[in-house]
C-alpha cells in the first residue's frame, strides 16, 4: 500500500508530521479529516525535489535553457507581487495571469504567462503549470505555491513569497553594487596589461635586439609572450575565450563548482560579503518554507539548492542526512562546521520553542544587515587596495622591460664587442 507524508495541524493547533498509508491520496486526506485534523500538506513519501543526478551534458543544456528563457529577478518580484495583490482583491488566478500577461512588456515572460493561462484553462494547478517553465520558476518558488494550494493560504504564501524575493533582490543588487567596481578594475587591468604586450614591449624588443644583448629571464619571458600575441592575435582571443568555456564547463561539474565557490568565500573581505549573503539567504528561505507548512526533509532539500554554493549546500546535505537518521536539525548543521554560531544558536532555541521560521526570518535580518555593513566597510577600503594591486601588476612588467636598461651600460658595452 502506498506511503504518504502528511503535514496537519491537530485539534489543539499543534504542528504534526507524520506518513499514513492509503491507496490514493484522496483515501489518504479523508482519513487525515475525519480526525479532525487541519490538513496542510500531504504527498507521496516518494516524491521530493531534485531526484536524480544530472550529467554535465545535461547541466550544460540546462545551463544554456535558464539562459534562453529564463527572466530577471526583479521581473519576477514585479509578477509576483502583482499577483499576490489581484488574487487577494478577489480575480482568480487564470483572469489574474490573463491581465498582467496584456500589460507585460516583457516579450519573453509575456509568452511564459500566456503559456500559464492555457495550461490553467486546460486544468492544470498554477504549481503544475509553473513546473514547465523551470528557466523561471525555481523548485521554491514552485514548492511554496503547491504548498499554498494545499494548504488554501495561496494568498498569504503569495505575499510572502514576494516579500521573500524582495528582500533576497534587495541582497543581491548589495552584493552585485560592492563586487562592480572590483570586476570593472580588473577588466580595464587586462585590457592594460594586454596593451602593454602588444604595442609597448615589441618597440622595446627592436631596441634591445638591435645590442644583440644577453637579457634577463624574466624580461626574455615577456618578449616571448608579447611576440605570441602580436604574431597570433586571433589565436589568442580564441584562446581566451576557450578558457572562459572550460571555467564554465569546469564551473558545471561537482567537483570544480566546489573548488571555485571554496575559493570564492576564502577571498578577503569579499568572500565575507558572500558568506552573510548566503547566511541570509539560507535562513530566509528556511523560515519561509518553514512558515508555508513545507515538510522539514523537503525544507532542507529546496534550501540546499537554492542558497548556490557548492560548499553550503554539501553541508545543508550532509545535514539533511544526519535529520533523517534522528538528529536535531541544530545538532545536525552544527556538526557540518559551516554554519555560524549565530545562526545555530537560532536554529536551536527555534527547535526547542517551535518556532523556527520566526527565529530563522530574524536570523535572515541579522546578515542582511552584516552585509550592509561588510559593503560599506568595503566600498572605504576596496578602491585604494585595487589601486595597489593595479599598480604592483603594471609596475612588474615596467621594470621586467626595463630591467637591461638599469644596466644599459654593459648591455651596449656587450654589443659594441
């Protein structure tokens, strides 16, 4: 007979998780009601988000789908906002997506509504027709709305879910404003260094082989790169941007993805920023789902693919594990070793009061402003500290070109010989 997970609130309005056992999952609810039970969510014990393993040419294709045909966040937020306010106004949901799909500017997104508006015509829940659009819609934003469907709080999870991606647009545009002025200096020092290869070096490499001179390593290896760039210009654009795939491909396969984000949280003062994003992240999500009724696995398991770190969502992994062989959720992240101790000390007395998902939404609060805080420490500090590694870079391969010339003397002496 098939399992099935249930999530009800009881008679005295008690959360309660269990399985029961029924041959459908109408039989399954029914028996779940006549208990007078208040039924928040039930599915196959089976079912959970994520099953499966995808190849690299599958995360490849997937890569290039959410490219194709995915929307920005704060295109979404808009959407869901929007509806949130429509559906609670009284429009249901088909006259609701019908009206924002004639406004929408966005001539993408205008045929993914359109789309959702058929499907909803044909029979389908908004959940069901959301999980065609995977390039726009997330497994959480899908999760919490079949949640709210459930449960019959569409328009309180509705709301919710578009404070949810406020907040997490609001972190991210923080996060993308500290780390622009670091990627346009570093785009403009390749383009610098690049410049130095191929215009200033070669008028130097004309002098010094006009002294027929023994010159040094470091400034004979930076005659042999700049005479491969200017002899083979094209050949090393290609080889730049073939570079730029294989990080990519490298990015896509488990092991690579690790090592990058590793590295991206071991970056002085930035990677700071990154961890409290994701700390803020992490905890938003889990105190949303938390709240929309989400069984605490499927919890873990949509949490662990959305914060977007290899190395967070390993541990919210190996977390999840040690939950279902019965530990604490607390216990179980904080044996991870990657979790703050500030934020386990809020998972914990959450677990302990029952409450969760208020803990966690404070806890969310605490690194939205830690990454406020980090940014404006950052924005002081990153300029000048840019501007020294601009000039070390630029000041190497000066006095690597320059090097004969401090000795010019025995260089010319050498050549008249």
């Amino acid at each position: 007979m098939p399992t099935f997970s249930y999530i009800v609130k009881d008679i005295k309005g008690a959360r309660v998780e269990g399985v029961i056992k029924a041959d459908t999952l109408d039989m399954a609810i029914d028996k779940l009601a006549k208990e007078g039970s208040t039924i928040i969510s039930v599915k196959a014990a089976s079912e959970g988000a994520f099953k499966g393993k995808l190849s690299l040419f599958d995360k490849f294709m997937l890569a290039i789908y959410k490219i194709r045909t995915g929307v920005s966040l704060k295109t979404l937020v808009f959407f869901t906002r929007q509806l949130s306010t429509m559906f609670s106004a009284g429009l249901t949901i088909e006259k609701s997506i019908s009206d924002l799909e004639k406004e929408e500017k966005h001539k993408k997104f205008a045929k993914v509504l359109r789309k959702l508006s058929d499907d909803i015509k044909k029979g389908y829940s908004l959940s069901e027709a959301m999980e065609q659009h995977p390039g726009v819609f997330n497994p959480l934003y899908i999760a919490l709305v079949k949640a709210g469907e459930v449960s019959g709080t569409l328009h309180t999870v509705l709301d919710e879910l578009s404070d949810y991606l406020e907040k997490i647009e609001d972190t991210r545009r923080k996060v993308l404003s500290a780390m622009a002025y670091p990627v346009f200096i570093m785009v403009f020092l390749i383009f610098v260094v690049w410049g130095i290869f191929y215009w200033i070096i070669p008028q130097f490499t004309e002098v010094y082989s006009n002294f027929n001179a023994d010159l040094p390593a470091p400034t004979l290896a930076a005659i042999a790169v700049s005479k491969f760039i200017t002899g083979n210009l094209i050949l090393s654009v290609l080889i730049f941007l073939l570079s730029l795939f294989l990080l990519f491909l490298l990015y896509l396969t488990d092991r690579g993805r690790f090592i990058m984000d590793h590295i991206k949280l071991r970056i002085p003062v930035i990677g700071q920023v990154i961890k409290n994003s994701i700390m803020s992240k992490f905890s938003r999500t889990f105190s949303i789902l938390m709240a929309a009724g989400v069984p605490i696995m499927d919890t873990m398991e949509l949490t662990e693919n959305v914060v977007q770190n290899a190395v967070v969502e390993g541990a919210v992994r190996r977390a999840r594990v040690m939950v279902k062989e019965g530990y604490g959720v607390a216990n179980s992240f904080r044996r991870t070793r990657i979790f703050p101790s500030t934020l386990l000390q809020m998972i914990s007395t959450g677990e302990e009061t029952g409450d969760m998902d208020k803990l966690l939404g404070k806890a969310a609060e605490f690194y939205e402003k830690q990454v406020d805080a980090v940014i404006e420490r950052l924005t002081s500090l990153i300029e000048p500290l840019l501007i020294i590694l601009m000039a070390g870079i630029v000041g190497t391969i000066i006095v690597v070109i320059y090097l004969p010339i401090f000795d010019l003397g025995e260089a010319i002496s050498q050549g008249l010989k």
